[in-house]
C-alpha cells in the first residue's frame, strides 16, 4: 500500500485493525499490548512512518530513551522529514543529555514546521536550561500565538516570567491565563444552559418550575465568570457565591434527585470549584449565599446578545467542536459580544468593542466561507448552521455598536 497525501499534505496513517487497535490501546495506557499491536502493524505494511512513532512515543512516555531513539530512527527512515518525529527524537536526545545533537534536530524540526507548537515549547525549554531566557520567551509567544490555552506553553511562560524577575508581567499573565481557563468553562457553563432549556422543553410539567429555577442560576454563574473573563474585575472570588448558589440548589433540592440533568449540572460545573480553590477564592457557604444577588434586568436588545452569546458557547460543546479555523471564529464572536457587553466601568455600562474587531470577525468569515479547508470536521449542515450564526451575530454587533 502506498502513502497517499490528504489534501493538507499529511500522509495517511495506516487503515489495518492491528494499528487501529494499538492507538486504542495506547489511549488506554496498555503500552506493552499496543506495542505488539503497532509491531503487527509494521508486519503487515512497514512503509508507513506511524507505526514505528507510535512505538517510540510509548518508549518515551516509559523513560525507555535508548529504545526510543531506535524506534523514532525507524519512523525517520520512512519520513525523513516528519516535523512531529523530528521533535520526538530531540526530546529523546534531551532526555538523554546529547543537547547539542538534541538542539540541532529541533531546528530541522522547526526548519519544516514552524507552527510544531510542542517543537516551540521544547525549544523554550532547552534555551532556559541555557539561561537564555528572553529567547525562550520568544518561542513560548509563538506557542501561544498559535493556541493561547496551551498548558505546556502557558506553564513556561510562567516560569520564564518569573525567571527574569518581570513581576508585573507574571502577575497580568496570569490573569490572562486564569481568563482563558475561565473562558473554557464559560463554553461548560453555556452549554449547561442549554441543556437545562432542552430538558424543560422535553421534560414533564411539574417539573418545569424547578429547571427554570436552576435555569436562572446557572445563567448567573454564566453571568458572573463572563464579568471575570471581560469585565475591569480580576477578582475570581465574585464567581464563588453563583456557583455555590446553584450547587446548593441542585444537591439539596429532592426534584433533581434522579435526573440526568443534576449528573450533567455537576460535570460541567465543578472544575470551577477546582480552580476557585486553587486560587484561594472560596468562602463560607453561608456568606456566599448572601452575596449571591441575581444580577439586573437587561434591555431586550442586551439580553438578546447574551442569549447569543452562551447559544455560541453550547454549539461549540454540543458537536465537540475541536479547535480549528471554525472554532477560531466563534471564540472571535463570543470575545468580541464579551468586550461590548461585560467591559466598563459599572455592570452594563461602557464597552471596549470596537469597528475593527467586527471588520476582522467579518474577514475572517468570508474567508473561511471562500476557503473552508478540510480541517472542520463536522458534518456539512452543522458548519452551514453555525455560519448563519457568525452571519447573524456579525450583523447584531454592527447594531450594537452603532447605537453605542
């Protein structure tokens, strides 16, 4: 069988039940069974290069370097210029103190790809065992260009921050990290919304009241980690008595009890109470139900783009939209109904959106329209749906930001 390129010129892995079975096994961390599995593999075809990666990455994952290094060697001689194996077999030489050879490698690596963002973070991580931390920032920016919420990348940034004594620039970089946290669970938290919508539409009568009970307050949890996200507030803590106000409400209200929506509730809902802790933003539960006041009563023109909004963020959960050009797009939307609703001085006044950031919104769809690529995988009719949206949301902005 031979390689055959996609359309973005990656080569095909392999399509038998023994690799297939191997990634599966991989995933489940039964190494030593998937190792036999991509051997197999190798067996049957031994012209494709992933087989041979496969195996090295789980040589990698168990310290084995010297037997990873055979493997990645092997993948190499059927593509030689694979950035990602050009990565793995720096990180093994690294690992194994040839940081010269290991450097040199990773260049190649980078030389094919520059957007290889585990290359960039790897390179950072060398440059600051060298000292060389302002080069070592500079591969870290371009890691975080390319995904911002890269944790690897994030967590350097740190360290290189704190390494060169930039105080003030650790302490915003790490509200700028806790923002793009909270930016995901906002995503968690909208698409809890409206799962709580779908089970009141489809539930039974009595217990309607209830779900538009709890529909009020996780919309104030929405509400409350947006105003973090967008707002002037840096202060986490005002997201806690929301959260724990709905929590409360969920574990001790008995009409929940049974329902697939109270297990969905808790899923989406509780990394944030791992983050607030980490943080040291948690109070007393009887404090935070007093502070928990619902937030105002919106104009219908507000609530509209809020209700634009958070439908943006459950379409992005509900068909698990993985980051790509799509999805790039409906964070650019959510980002930009964030800076004109939630930024100001006071709650509902003032906002930081502005012309160009709609002009850029709308480049970006008509370009993606023209050129859609073959990075989005959902379905043709899901991706026609969602443009629509961005359409609809592009044209609301404009208002928006007209009678401003």
């Amino acid at each position: 069988m031979s390689k055959s390129p996609h359309k973005d010129g990656a080569v095909e892995a392999p399509k038998d039940q023994y690799f297939q079975n191997g990634i599966r096994l991989f995933k489940t961390k039964k190494y030593e069974l998937a190792v036999e599995e991509f051997k197999n593999s190798i067996e049957l075809n031994a012209a494709y290069f992933q087989p041979y990666l496969m195996i090295a990455l789980i040589k990698k994952t168990q310290e084995k370097f010297e037997e990873g290094l055979q493997w990645i060697e092997k993948a190499l001689d059927q593509k030689p210029e694979e950035s990602y194996c050009l990565y793995v077999k720096a990180f093994i030489l690294g690992q194994m103190g040839k940081m010269n050879e290991a450097r040199r490698i990773l260049d190649l690596s980078l030389a094919i790809n520059s957007e290889n963002i585990e290359a960039l973070v790897l390179n950072a991580t060398m440059l600051m065992a060298a000292h060389e931390f302002e080069d070592a920032l500079l591969s870290i920016n371009k890691a975080l260009e390319i995904d911002p919420t890269n944790q690897s990348a994030q967590v350097s940034k740190l360290v290189v921050l704190e390494s060169l004594g930039w105080t003030d620039k650790l302490q915003e970089y790490k509200h700028e990290v806790d923002r793009l946290l909270f930016r995901e669970l906002f995503l968690d938290v909208s698409d809890a919304v409206m799962r709580i919508v779908f089970a009141a539409d489809k539930g039974p009568e009595r217990i309607k009241p209830k779900l538009s009970i709890l529909e009020k307050l996780t919309i104030n949890l929405k509400e409350a980690i947006a105003y973090f996200i967008y707002g002037n507030t840096q202060n986490m803590a005002e997201i806690y008595p929301h959260y724990i106000k709905l929590m409360y409400k969920l574990q001790n209200d008995p009409h929940f009890n049974g329902l697939p929506i109270k297990n969905i509730i808790n899923r989406k809902c509780f990394p944030i109470y791992n983050r607030l802790k980490k943080n040291n933003a948690i109070a007393s539960i009887e404090n935070a139900l007093d502070r928990a006041n619902d937030f105002p009563t919106y104009s219908a023109e507000t609530a509209q783009l809020k209700t634009l909004m958070y439908t943006l963020g459950a379409m992005i959960r509900s068909v698990n939209l993985t980051k790509n050009r799509l999805y790039d797009l409906f964070i650019q939307v959510i980002d930009a109904l964030g800076h004109g609703l939630y930024t100001g001085n006071q709650r509902g006044t003032g906002h930081s959106l502005t012309s160009s950031e709609i002009n850029s919104i709308e480049h970006n769809y008509t370009d993606l329209k023209k050129n859609p690529g073959n990075r989005i995988t959902i379905n043709l009719e899901d991706v026609n749906t969602f443009m629509m949206v961005v359409e609809h949301a592009i044209k609301l902005l404009r208002l928006f930001i007209a009678r401003a």
